[in-house]
C-alpha cells in the first residue's frame, strides 16, 4: 500500500536536513563561518602564555592585522612580521622577520614568551573588543585588546627609541622612564630630553607631516649622567629644524633629512 503523500514530504525533509548537517552548514565550526574580524583594529597585547606560564606584556606591546594577510607589530622590544591565514575562528600564523634591538632583560624574556605563542594555529575568541588566539592545547595563548588611536597634539609621547635611517636603538635606560615629548593644541612643544626638561614652540604642517620647532628651547639647567646627558645633546641638536613626522596609531617618529631621528610611544591614560 503507498505511503500517504505527508508521510513522504516528512520524510524528504529530514533527509535534506540530515545531508546539510553532514556538509558543514552554518553551525559552529562549519566552512560557513565567518572569519575573525582581525583587520580594522588597533590591537595591544595584554599578556601571553607560553608553555603554560602566563606573562603580562610590557608597554607598546601590540599586533595590526593587515588586509594582505600579514601581522606586524612590537613585542615591547622588537618589532615582528607575520603571515597570518584566517578561516573561520582559525588565525594561523606563519613568523617572517624580527628586528634585533637590545632590550632590558625583563622586555626580552616576555619578547621569547609572545614569539614562542603568536605561531602555528590558533582559535580565536572576540567578545566585548577582547580577542584571546589560544593553540588547541591550551598552552600557547595570545590575550590583545583593541586600542584606540592617539592623537597628534596633546598625547604624552614616550621616547623608546632613536632612529638613524632602517636601524634604531633603545634610548639608555637611565633616561627611558623620564624622555618625553607633549605637542600642544597651542602648538607648544614641552617635555624632557633625558636629563632636563625642555619647553618651545613649533609649527605644524599637518598637510606635508612636518614639525619644525622655532627658535631655541627652553631648558632647565641640571647634571645628569654621561649617557643622559649625551641623549640629551643628541635630542636638542634634532629638535633644532624641520622633521617629518610619521603617526601610525600609537607610535610617533620624527626624522629629519638625513633620517635621523625619534620614536615615540603614546603613554596609556591614567
């Protein structure tokens, strides 16, 4: 006797719901899914783990997702490149180049601890602007935050390093947590030169990215220590013409025309 015709619709549907499933569809972990929005944002590194040791990063440790499948960024040492493939909630990442900038031994240990996670595949997390890149094991594990962009004028910018043409250097670490520089919305320019404290004022061409500061700086009048003292003369003779300035984000360099020059590091808001 032949099925009534509802029985056969019934069962016509299960078997395509059934051959849809085996196929992927548009469940967790199908070839549906969409990729991690990765690129867009701005991203600092809060902590990674390694072997199953957690380490907090240091200052201006951050990653930028680039629409050519590529990952660049500082570890808080050195800067990295990457290939980075994103199917899914996959990111896989492929470490191309590392600059090699001599650091302060606690920045190269978290430096060998965030080279040794962000590779291979990782499964991403994003929730509430926090994206976690953990290996399957759990024992690699990448923690960034999305991180907004500082302006130009009236950020503190933290002078990490001096640039002389496609190298750069750390500054001396007597002088890294007191070198610094403020442009003003006034168009001042103040801050300290790793010994003294300096102020003057500065026209800015936001057209052509230059900054020049005008007339000779202000500077208080103390003694300081060899290497302080001697990236301070270096400071003052930069600051004394026209530089160009570069702003990518949160990083800020000035170079003048022979690309000698600075870089800087936007200071967090306390």
């Amino acid at each position: 006797m032949p099925k009534p015709r509802s029985t056969l619709v019934v069962t016509a549907a299960l078997l395509a719901a059934l051959t849809a499933c085996g196929q992927g569809g548009d469940g967790p972990g199908g070839a549906d899914d969409p990729d991690l929005p990765l690129t867009g944002t701005h991203w600092t590194v809060g902590a990674v783990t390694a072997d199953g040791v957690r380490s907090t990063a240091p200052d201006g440790a951050r990653v930028d997702f680039t629409d050519a499948g590529r990952a660049r960024g500082s570890t808080g040492c050195n800067h990295f490149g990457a290939g980075v493939a994103v199917s899914g909630a996959t990111v896989t990442v492929s470490r191309e180049e590392v600059t090699e900038r001599g650091c302060p031994e606690d920045r190269q240990r978290f430096e060998t601890a965030f080279l040794a996670a962000f590779t291979g595949p990782l499964e991403g997390t994003l929730k509430d602007g926090a994206l976690t890149l953990a290996s399957a094991d759990g024992t690699r594990k990448v923690e960034l935050a999305a991180e907004a962009s500082a302006p130009l004028r009236g950020t503190t910018w933290k002078v990490d390093g001096l640039v002389s043409g496609d190298t750069a250097a750390s500054v001396p670490a007597d002088a890294a947590a007191k070198v610094r520089l403020v442009i003003g919305v006034d168009g001042g320019v103040s801050g300290n030169l790793g010994c003294n404290d300096f102020s003057a004022t500065a026209r800015i061409d936001e057209k052509a990215r230059t900054l020049t500061v005008e007339g000779p700086a202000a500077t208080t009048r103390m003694m300081c220590g060899s290497a302080q003292m001697r990236l301070e003369t270096r400071l003052y003779e930069l600051l004394d013409g026209p530089l160009s300035y570069r702003l990518d984000h949160r990083t800020l360099t000035l170079v003048d025309g022979a690309g000698e020059g600075l870089s800087a590091r936007a200071e967090a808001a306390q």
